[in-house]
C-alpha cells in the first residue's frame, strides 16, 4: 500500500512566516492579540469561501479540499517498486508471452496501468492504444487542473474581502467619533481585517496553489512512464533497453534485471 510522509517543507514553511510576522510584530512594540480578531477572520474566510463557490461548481471545490492533504503530506511513490513490476511484465511478456499478463491484472491496483495492460492483453495495438490512454490523461489533465485554480481564485478573492471587512470595521468607528480613545482602536481593530486577506492569499492559497500544482504533475509523470512502459511491452522491446528507458523515474540508478527475471 502507498503511504504518505508529513511535508516537512509546507509545515516548516508556514512556522518560519507567522513567526517572522509575529516576531516582527512584537520588534515593534505590537502585541499578537491585536491581530487575534475572529470578526475580521469570519469575514474574510466566509466571503472568501462563497465567492469561490460562486465561481466553481461545488464537486470542484470539495475536490479541491480533499486534494488539500496533498500539500501536508507527500504521498510516497514507490517509484522503484513500480520500475521492477514494469520491468517483470516486461520480461514475462517477451518469455511466455503478451498474453500471460492477464494473470497480473488482478494484483494491480492503479487503475491507469490496469486498463492500459488489460487493452494491451487484449490486443489493442501500440498505435491505437497510445491515442486512447493520451486523451484519457488530456482529460484528467484538464479536470485536475482546476484544483489549484480554486485557491488561485480565493487567493485574488481574499484581499478584496479584507478591504470590505476593514470598510465595515470603518463604518462603525464613524459612529464613536466622539471618542477619540474609540476611535484609534477602532480603526487599528478595522485594518486587521486587510492583513487577513492579504496575508491568507500569499501565505496559504497561493503557495497552495502552486505545491499542487507540483503534485499533480509528478502523477502525471507517472501516468505517462507506465503507458511509454506498455507501448514498449507491446513492440517487444528488450527488457534492458526498458530498464535504461525507466532509469529516469526512480531515485536508485541501479535495477538488477537479474531479479526480476529470476520471479
């Protein structure tokens, strides 16, 4: 089973900015609790939120929350496992056939190598099934790619609604101008509705964003190595010019084939 490891560079990442923030607060003689406004939170992240849901049909924004775990955690690949079960097939279809991997589909549990092996078993030529699984990664390519487009949406979204939160904020000191002591605190209380927006868009939406978008072209990576990899099973490509072919993906250089050939 693929696991996850925790991120340590999201996590690190978020620690250094809101120390660095906080810690520069304080420099300047502020206090962390003067920023610590759960009105100016509550606008900025409900009005962040609906005007996403505004513009993005709401399967996409659930999806994009649940791939949120990917900036947390960093699935691990199993790159090397996969290259020596590529290379296996690849030495068991040259020696007994194209037709003894039907008996490897059932242990495959990634559903991209089991359709493209199963059609390749099936008889689908190199030609035919090249175009078929390439517009099926078109298509999930285009799905996918409107994940990291919801928090680049609610990173230009936020800003905007921290301005209104600090409107709003301004609004309500108008009426204690007779308190100058009220006033002050007032507006220093309406601006921290800004520093929400401003910095929930830079320190977490974008660069959420863009680590996605890092995670879903490592799958689509493998995507396209394990479809190059069943093309080659169905040419009849030598199992070591594979291995060479494959020597790009993993994080260990050296594959002994004699391994594989002797399962």
């Amino acid at each position: 089973m693929m696991g996850s490891v925790v991120d340590r560079s999201t996590f690190g990442g978020i620690v250094i900015a809101v120390l660095g923030i906080g810690c520069g607060l304080m420099l300047e003689g502020g206090k962390l609790a003067q920023v610590i406004q759960p009105t100016a939170a509550l606008i900025v992240i409900g009005g962040t939120v609906g005007a996403v849901m505004v513009q993005f049909p709401l399967p996409v924004v659930l999806q994009a929350f649940i791939h949120l775990k990917d900036v947390f955690f960093n699935p691990e690949t199993e790159s090397d496992a996969l290259v020596q079960n590529l290379l296996r097939y690849a030495y068991k279809a040259r020696k007994e056939g194209l037709l003894s991997l039907d008996t490897e589909l059932a242990r495959i549990q990634d559903p991209f190598l089991k359709e493209s092996l199963m059609l390749a078993v099936d008889g689908v030529n190199a030609s035919d099934l090249r175009k078929m699984m390439e517009l099926q990664l078109d298509y999930r390519g285009e799905k996918d790619e409107r994940i990291p487009k919801v928090f680049e949406a609610a990173a230009g979204f936020a800003p905007t609604i921290g301005i209104i939160g600090a409107v709003l904020g301004l609004i309500q000191v108008m009426q204690h101008l007779q308190d100058i002591n009220e006033v002050g605190k007032g507006i220093a209380v309406a601006f921290v509705a800004t520093i929400y927006g401003v910095g929930s868009a830079n320190l977490f939406f974008l660069p959420w964003a863009g680590k996605l978008r890092i995670r879903l072209r490592e799958k689509q990576v493998t995507q396209e190595m394990m479809l190059e990899a069943v093309l080659s099973i169905i040419d009849g490509v030598n199992p070591r010019a594979l291995e060479l072919q494959l020597s790009r993906y993993v994080s260990s250089p050296q594959h002994k084939l004699a391994k594989v050939a002797s399962r």
